[in-house]
C-alpha cells in the first residue's frame, strides 16, 4: 500500500514544494535540510506497510499468525518427541529408567517397562521432532544405572508414539481459515477431531456415530404400530415384570432417550500418517473417555461412550501390463514404480480423514506412472485382481502389497 514512498519520492516531493528561486541542488542547505526527513519518513511507510501485513492472516508472519489465532482458540501444535519400542537380548538384562541408548547420533533415554519378563522397554528420543521416527536399529548403551556387562544387544525396533515438528505457518494459517467455516461446541464433530488432533503422535482423525451390530438409532423410535401394540399389553397377558421393562422401554423410546449420548468411535493415525501404535491409541483413549463409559472424565461430555481406535492398513496388489521406451523393462523400473505407488498411497493417507471412505483410483496410479522416465503407456491396471478402483473401509488406508507384470 505504501509501497511507492520510498526515499527517492519523498525527497522530490518536499523540494517540490520549495520554491525554485531558492537553492535546491545536491549539497545546497535546504537539500541537505531534507534529505535526512525524506530516509526517517521512507522508513516510517515502510513500517506502516510491514504493520498492514503483519495486521492479516493472509500475509502475516508465523510469530503474529499465533496471536491472530489465539483470538480464535487455536494454539499451534509444539515439537514433541518420538516414543520407541526397545528390545534387548538378554531379556533379564538389567535395565533401568533413566539408561540412555544412543544410535544415529542420537541418544534415547528409557522412559518405562512394556513387559521387563520379555525385555521390552519404552524409550524416547532426547531429539524432539520428526527426526527421531526413523531411528531403528541397534542401540548402544552410553550410561546407565547398572553394569550392562550381560547385555548382548539392544535393538529399537519400533515407534509407539511418533515425535512430531513445530507445526508450520501454513498448515497454521489454514487451521485459522477453517475455524470460521465450522464451529466447535459441546461435543460436536469438530470438537472431538480438533481435540483428539492435538494429542502429541495424532495425525488425522474421523469421528462418527457408530451403534454396534449395525443398530440404527432412528430404529428405536417406536412406530405408531408400536403404540397400538403397546395398548393391547397389561400386566396380565404379559407378567407384571415384563410389561414394567416393556412400558419402561416404550416410554424412553418415545422421548428419545434411547438414542441420547450413544457411541462415538473415532478412529486415528499417526502424526506420520500410519497405523498408530496400541499405546497411542491407548493415549487418546485416556484423554477422551478413560473409562469408556460415558462418565465424562476425560474430554468426552457426559452421556458420550467414545472409543478410540488406530486405522488398519489395507494390503493393495497391482497387475500392472506395460509398455516400455526402448532399453527400458519391468526389473528396471520396478523401484520406480513401486514409489510412485508409494507416494500416491502416502497422498491418499493425508487426506483419509477429508471423507468417509478412500478411494484407490486407477485413474491416479496411471498418472503416477505416466511420469516414470522409461514407460511408454499403461495398458491396464489391476488393483487387487479387479481392473477398477478400490474403496477401502472407513478405518483402512492403503498399504503396497506385491506389484507385478502382466503379460
């Protein structure tokens, strides 16, 4: 806005206004008078321009985002680190809370005891952020609280709890965006996906209205045939028990007490959008409903049973038949194809929680394939046996199953 008062034009502009009998040449007094005004004032506008941006959502930098989303409730989500699964050989090997491991140059410190009688343990990486996901391997120890002279090996051999980075300003910035276009309140869908989200290793996360069995709710509405049927009841035709517990039943049905609170089942991934470990899962449980029973101790409003469960990989087979450039076959290129694959499985678990069901598109993996430098044309792709997409359960995400050619 105040792009165009720089120095320059603000100089001209005060000797302008000088009258031209009077010297205004490079190194006359009034010039010189001048110039140091026209620098302080091009350095106000350009304050003045900084403060417009910096005032808008659209155009401010990360540390005055956090305050435009702090009027909205909305606090970014901090770096935390991994949490990993530690086995050693022997398994009575004598390992104490506090031991430090190291491996990639990084060092992990024993938090707790899955199962000491089978040498597991809980380690987290001192290293907050992404970093300490991909640490799998050998461990060494570097200090601990025992002699480790029985020790034979120590391997961490998976995440329980991925760490997680700072998050960015523009993942911020839409989070901003999205809290004008829906509200959350007192339980709602958007209240229990903003707060299961923000559990330290959630990634995504859906929420819905589940009954078990398949059981509608809007099914426990008694008909009017119901009503009808419920007039020709007494308690002599149908025992004095019974039609108390049937006369109780109708009379909740009618002023949908049946169908008040009910089961929430929220399913989640990772931060790195992966299945989420038991102990993950575990996690948002305890923060949620700990007692899975709707007595509101957790985030869960009273009435509210919810259970929290990790999504579950869907193993995915491609026939794929080809045509190749010359000097160029399948054995070649399979790695290539295979991260194609990869990448577009990885696109689809970021955005798995934008819709109920997934869809595996063929359409996409021939895109995905188009682009490898060595493939002429994609003749057919088979996704499970079947040459059509996929539609993968509400709780799945897809998983690279075997990829091979077809003649």
């Amino acid at each position: 806005m105040f792009e165009n008062y720089d120095e320059e034009t603000i100089l001209n502009d005060m000797l302008s206004r000088v009258d031209d009998s009077l010297d205004k040449r490079e190194g006359s007094v009034i010039y010189t008078a001048l110039a140091p005004m026209a620098f302080e004032m091009s350095e106000f506008y350009a304050a003045l321009d900084m403060i417009l941006d910096e005032s808008f959502a659209d155009t401010a930098s990360y540390y005055y985002l956090t305050k435009r989303c702090a009027e909205r409730g909305i606090i970014p989500e901090q770096e935390s680190k991994a949490v990993l699964k530690l086995e050693v050989e022997p398994v009575n090997s004598k390992i104490t809370i506090g031991d430090i491991f190291a491996l990639d140059e990084m060092t992990f410190t024993v938090a707790s005891e899955i199962d000491r009688s089978k040498g597991y343990y809980r380690v987290e990486c001192d290293t907050p952020g992404v970093v300490g996901n991909t640490a799998l391997g050998n461990a060494l120890p570097v200090e601990t609280g025992d002699p480790l002279n029985d020790l034979e090996s120590a391997t961490i051999t998976e995440v329980l709890i991925p760490g997680q980075d700072e998050e960015d300003e523009e993942s911020l910035r839409i989070k901003y965006y999205e809290s004008f276009q829906e509200s959350a309140f007192g339980g709602n869908r958007k209240y229990y996906r903003d707060s299961v989200n923000s559990v330290e290793g959630v990634g995504s996360s859906k929420v819905f209205r589940k009954w078990d069995d398949g059981l509608d709710p809007e099914a426990l509405r008694p008909p009017e045939a119901v009503s009808e049927w419920m007039k020709k009841r007494s308690k002599e035709i149908d025992g004095e028990k019974v039609y108390e517990w049937l006369e109780n039943v109708y009379n909740a049905g009618k002023k949908n007490m049946l169908i008040a609170g009910g089961l929430i089942q929220i399913v989640i991934l990772t931060s790195d959008y992966k299945v989420p470990s038991d102990d993950l899962v575990k996690k948002v449980q305890n923060f949620v409903d700990p007692q899975d029973n709707g007595s509101g101790d957790g985030i869960a409003a009273i009435g509210q049973v919810v259970n929290v469960m990790g999504a579950s990989y869907k193993s995915i087979n491609y026939e794929l038949k080809l045509s190749y450039m010359h000097g160029y076959n399948f054995a070649m290129l399979k790695d290539s194809i295979c991260n194609a694959i990869d990448e577009y499985h990885r696109e689809l678990c970021i955005d798995w929680a934008n819709s109920d069901y997934t869809i595996v598109r063929t359409a996409a993996i021939l895109v995905k394939l188009l682009k490898i430098e060595g493939i002429a044309d994609v003749l057919q792709i088979k996704i499970n046996g079947e040459a059509s997409s996929l539609n993968l359960d509400y709780y799945e995400i897809p998983e690279r199953g075997e990829v091979n050619e077809t003649a």
